[in-house]
C-alpha cells in the first residue's frame, strides 16, 4: 500500500503542476477511488464526508485566488453548487466595497504560510443578499505548488447583535438622539 500511495503521489504532482493528459487523470481518479475504499475498510471516516459536512465553507484557491476545490457547505451558506464556483475568482464572492480587504488578507496569507490570516467580511450570496462571514486563510505548499485555503463561517447575526449593541451604547433608547460625548 505505501508504495501505491508513492505513485498515487506522484501521479497527483503531475496533475498539479499540468503535466497530465486526460488518460492520467482517469487513471488517477480510479486509483484515488480505489486507495479511499482501502482506507474506508480501515473503519476511518473517509476524507470527503468530514470535508462536505464540515459547518464552515471550504475554499482551496490557486494563489491567484481561482477557486479548485470547495466543499458542499456553500450551497447552505451561499446558495451556489459547488460547481458553479470551480474555475471562477474567490474575489468575486465578496461584497464589492471589501474585496481590496479581502485581496490584502489573502495576498497576506501568501506571503506567511506559517501565518493564520483572519478577517470579517462581507460575502454576497447567489440571490445576491450580503452576509457577514469569519474568514480565515493560509497557504499551503505542496511540492512546486502553493494552494490558498480559506474557510468562512456565517457571523451575520452576531455581526447584527454588535450593531446594535454599539448603537444603544450611544444612543438615548427614547429619543434616539447621541447621549454619549466621544
């Protein structure tokens, strides 16, 4: 199995860095097949189901912010199939007034792999609501290969709950009007 694994590794770096025809590609899908049922019979939990049922969104982007891979969560937290953002820009996803925020923290976390990056942001939805997200993002090398990975986690009512929180700190509740001096 361990030598498998060698050449279902090595089979893996040249997809990864695009050496890889159509025939390589089926080839190394049957074996990722085949090496996940082995690992399945060792009664582990397999890789996918813990990746799509994880409660966050899962990006892995190219360190030019293209979306590769994502897990399930986005239908239920942004309303897109998986699919759909595969090939297209992360940046996209946020609102457009915050993108240059989230484009500082993804190029901060290139430039640190050791380095958690982590921010509040608004992401828009497929039916184009807005909602608050927690995102956090590192980069992670693997071989010649530098893959961005981000997960974002819906904050949107506790982001509400601050607000208004924040407000009534400064405001009289009957008259609304500022009853604090800054």
């Amino acid at each position: 199995t361990v030598a498998r694994l060698r050449e279902h590794h090595d089979l893996m770096k040249n997809v990864l860095t695009g050496n890889a025809d159509d025939v390589l590609k089926a080839t190394l899908a049957a074996q990722t097949e085949t090496l996940l049922r082995q690992v399945d019979s060792g009664h582990r939990i397999p890789f996918d189901i813990l990746h799509n049922n994880t409660p966050v969104t899962c990006f892995t982007t190219t360190t030019d912010g293209i979306v590769v891979h994502i897990n399930q969560f986005v239908t239920e937290s942004l309303g897109y199939e998986v699919a759909a953002l595969i090939g297209s820009p992360i940046i996209d996803l946020y609102f457009p007034a915050d993108r240059g925020l989230a484009q500082e923290n993804l190029c901060a976390a290139l430039e640190d792999a050791a380095r958690l990056s982590h921010w509040d942001i608004r992401h828009v939805k497929k039916d184009g609501d807005v909602t608050w997200m927690r995102n956090r993002a590192r980069a992670v090398h693997y071989g010649a290969q530098t893959l961005i990975l981000v997960t974002c986690e819906d904050i949107d009512e506790t982001h509400k709950v601050h607000e208004l929180l924040a407000y009534q700190s400064l405001h009289d509740e009957l008259t609304q009007l500022d009853n604090r001096k800054a």
